[in-house]
C-alpha cells in the first residue's frame, strides 16, 4: 500500500482528541513528501543530524517532534525550531533545553518520558523522579521551556494485557498531574502507541500516536 494510504487509513481510525506522529527516522526525504502530499505536518525523528539535514529541506510548515534519546550536547542544533520533545527524562537536559530555547527566543514545549515497560533498555524517568521534577523549585525558574504532559513506550511484548496495563500507568499519572498547573507545566498531550500497539493506547487516552513502520513500511 502506498504512504498516503496507509496515512488516510490511520486517520480514519483517530479519534478527534489524537494527532498522529508519522516517524520517518531512515526514511528518504522522498518518503516524507509523499505523506506531506497526503496532508500530514506533523513528523518524529530520532537522530539529530538526520533531522537537521531534513528540516533544512522540506517544507518549513512541518511541525518536527523529536521521539528520540536526546543528548545534552545536541540539542542546540534543533532548539530553534523544533515543535515538541518527547523523551525528556532528566532536569539535566531540561536546563539545557532551556538555556538553548532562550537563545532562540522561544518556549519548547515537552513532553516527559516516563519508565513504563518491564525492559531495562528503555528510557524514562521512574514515578518517583517525575514527582520530584514536577514538584522542585528549579523546573519552576525554566522560563523557556512547557511541560505539556507524557510519553511512555510500552514492552515489546505479545502479551496484551501487560502492555495494556503499562499505559493504563501512565495515562493514571498523566491524569493525576493534569490538575497540576504552573508557570510552565500544564499537561494536554499523552504520547503513546507505536505501529504494533497504537490501538491500545488510543483506547487509554494517547493524543499523540507515532507511528512509523505502519506508513513508510519495515525499516532496515
Ligand atoms: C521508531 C519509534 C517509533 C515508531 O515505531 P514503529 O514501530 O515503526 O511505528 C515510535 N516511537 C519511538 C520512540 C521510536 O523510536
């Protein structure tokens, strides 16, 4: 099936409270126009230089969210521009997020990613770390920087209910912050679902749902 197909078939399927992330990490800038054609804007990367290289060539209307391991050291490449950052998961890289927003004179809006799956490989602030983020006086002087609400990755897991559970997790914690508003913490996004679980994570709440290999086919 064609890219714009598979793009018209997925939103289909959204609710109106979910946009769709359509992650073109590998994929050709050819690839991305193609769904751009389709009337999709919004688009995840996971590698800096990749997404440097594309946002200096396609169309300047596209919103780039980076889904990926952020790296303090890079993030003034993608500070001027970029339109949200899912996989915060330190204060550490927030300071930094924020210093280069400033310089950019603009407020980066981001997302906090949260461990939710039973693997260790994956990234993510513990529910006691996001806690104390949330609550310390050192993410309220980040004038440059919007907690806008969560990520999470579930287990690459076949068993459903485990993966079910997890998001159930993090839309309870997303929940449980949404009537925490500050300065700059007011949580409206929930990014969850990938290609394989998308469904699930719809069905608990996901507003952000990034999807690759189910629009641009298998990466290699
Ligand atoms: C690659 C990636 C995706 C997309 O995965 P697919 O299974 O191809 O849909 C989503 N989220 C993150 C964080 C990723 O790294």
């Amino acid at each position: 099936m064609s890219i714009a197909r598979n793009i018209q078939e997925l939103k289909a399927v959204l609710p109106p409270t979910a946009k769709l992330v359509a992650v073109s990490k590998t994929k050709p800038n050819e690839a991305v126009l193609e769904a751009y054609a389709a009337g999709q804007r919004i688009f995840g990367e996971n590698y800096i230089q990749e997404l440097q290289l594309k946002e200096n060539a396609l169309p300047k209307d596209i919103q780039w969210h980076f889904i990926g391991h952020l790296q303090s050291n890079k993030v003034k490449y993608i500070a001027p521009y970029i339109a949200l950052i899912h996989g915060i998961d330190s204060l550490k890289l927030l300071v930094e997020v924020n210093k280069q927003a400033q310089k950019s004179e603009r407020i980066v809006p981001c997302l906090l990613q949260v461990h939710i799956a039973t693997e260790e490989s994956k990234f993510g602030l513990s529910e006691d770390e996001l806690d104390e983020m949330l609550n310390s006086t050192e993410l309220a002087q980040l004038h440059h920087v919007k907690i806008v609400g969560l990520m999470g990755m579930a287990s690459f897991s076949n068993n459903l209910t485990l993966v079910e559970n997890e998001f159930k997790t993090l839309k309870a914690l997303f929940d449980k912050y949404s009537v925490l508003v500050t300065n700059n913490i007011q949580f409206s996004e929930l990014s969850m679902g990938m290609s394989g679980d998308y469904e699930i994570a719809l069905k608990h709440g996901a507003t952000l749902v990034r999807i690759g290999s189910s629009i641009f086919g298998t990466r290699s």
